[in-house]
C-alpha cells in the first residue's frame, strides 16, 4: 500500500513523536509540533502511539491513495473534512485537503501508519539537522506499513482538542532579570517569522536589567528566549539545543499542542503557574487520552 503525494502544500514532513536522548549531539527532539493530536489520531485507528503520519501545515495538501485507506484527520480543522473521525478512502481515491480553518498544523494518520527509515530512532524529519525524510514534494510515494491493530469509535473529549491562546508558562531560569509584571501583562503577535525553531512573536519590548548575551546554557522545548530587542522567542520542536539569550519562562508541556496550533498574527497572553500546577494540567490531560 502507497500513498501518492499530487500536492505537498506549503510545508509537510513525516512526523511521529521524535527523537529522545540526543540532545547531547544537539540535536533537538523534532517530531509531531501538536504530539497530542497525533497520539489521538493513531489511537482512533488502532495505532502504537509513534505511528509516523503527515504534518500538514497551513495550506494542506492533495494525496492520492492508490489501495485505499483508513485515515483520521487531527489536529487544526481543514475545510471540507471532519477531524477526530475514522474517514474510509477507496481504492484509486484522492484526499484533498484545503486550507486550514482553526490552527496551523494538520495530521494525516493513516491505519498502518507511513513506513519509513528511521534515523536516531525515529521517522520524524528534523530540519535542522537534515535527519530523517525531507519535506515532502509532488509525486514523492510513500509506503503504508499493514495495519497492527482495529479502528475504534469513541468520542475524543473536547478538552483534548480545544486550543488556547493563553498559554501557561513556569518561570524561567532567568526570569528576574525581567519585568515579570509587564510581560505577563502584554498581549503578543505571532510573527509571521516563525517556524518549527522558533515562534517568533512581537508586541512591546520586555524590560530588562541586564544587556548583551549571557553564557550558553541548554535549552529545552518550550523555553522563551528574550534577545536584545526585547521580542520573545518561543523555542520550539526544532530547536537548537543551546542558547545564549536569557530565559524568562517555559511553556508547560500540556501546553505543547497549542502552541504549535499557533498562526501568524494570531493574539497571544501567558499565564504564571506552579510547577504543581503545570504537573497537573499535564497528568489531567493523559488521563483524558487514556479513555481512547
């Protein structure tokens, strides 16, 4: 079984949850931007978790499906098609997906999910370090591994797919450096500079005692880095593993899934919570995947 590529769209790549323990290498753990929405869609058919499946971001894409397939869509709604919903493709049928409505980043998964070589363990492709397959183009065809389990017919809880546009951070390592109250007061713009590295955003420059750089340090997922001009950046799935800038907060892991639903010149807000607070929401949120 095959899968045809007749339109990539405007950025797709093969996604699974990514590569751990390679920070060390520098490189970061890639994988799917919105891990939840790809969990949820293998689990609804039958799917390890890891299953690889299509990223699709913004503008969509045009699949042709030469045997036929089972296929759930997750993640921003595109128009025309339902999402969290078991769709069966006929043998020889097109899948045509349009621009998405809500979100920036679609998930194509697909029963038996997409079989390709794994690098650093995963099949996820990571921009910056060249690993895995690169983003896909017209005509590229993709093998469909057999299917290892049965599609399910549950309803996916609405807290699960409801994306948020004020996101919950912990403080950074830095985070006294700053005007804490007036970063967590200001309204910021999604630039329209961001991509799988970095969300760039812009509003009014983050006060600061400090000038110039620091030292490099780590850098995990999630992690706002404000630079010189004040003008936080949100690292994200692709990121460098160090960085030189000050940190004034992290986005929480429960989170994750918002922010890669985030799209260029969308309004945003963070929110402070405790570490408790974070371990919670993100706990709160694995029990809800747990009744798939």
């Amino acid at each position: 079984m095959t899968i045809v590529v007749q339109s990539p769209g405007m950025f797709t790549t093969v996604q699974d949850l990514g590569r751990s323990r390679h920070g060390v290498q520098g490189v970061s753990r890639a994988g799917a931007a919105d891990p939840l929405a790809l969990r949820i869609g293998n689990r609804l058919l039958g799917n390890p978790d890891n299953t690889p499946a299509l990223e699709m971001t913004l503008l969509g894409g045009s699949f042709e499906f030469p045997d036929g397939a089972q296929i759930v869509l997750t993640g921003a709604r595109p128009a025309a098609h339902p999402v969290y919903q078991l769709i069966e493709i006929n043998p020889g049928g097109t899948l045509r997906i349009g621009p998405l409505e809500t979100g920036a980043r679609c998930y194509l998964c697909i029963q038996g999910g997409i079989a390709v070589p794994l690098t650093a363990g995963s099949a996820s492709a990571h921009i910056l370090s060249g690993l895995g397959p690169p983003p896909l183009k017209k005509g590229d065809a993709l093998a469909i591994n057999a299917p290892q389990g049965k599609p399910i017919a549950k309803p996916v809880p609405a807290a699960l797919t409801a994306y948020q546009k004020t996101l919950r951070v912990t403080r950074g390592p830095q985070a006294a450096q700053f005007d804490e109250t007036a970063f967590y007061s200001a309204e910021f713009t999604v630039s329209t500079d961001s991509n799988r590295m970095g969300i760039r955003l812009e509003g009014p420059a983050v006060p600061t005692s400090q000038q110039g750089q620091m030292a490099t340090e780590g850098v995990p997922l999630g992690a706002i880095q404000v630079p010189a001009n004040g003008q936080p950046i949100i690292l994200f799935v692709d990121q460098q593993t160090t960085g030189g800038y000050p940190k004034i907060a992290n986005v929480i892991t429960a989170d994750i899934p918002s922010t890669a639903q985030l799209r260029p010149r969308d309004k945003i807000r963070f929110q402070l919570v405790t570490n408790l607070e974070a371990q919670t929401a993100l706990r709160l949120q694995e029990e809800l995947l747990n009744q798939l």
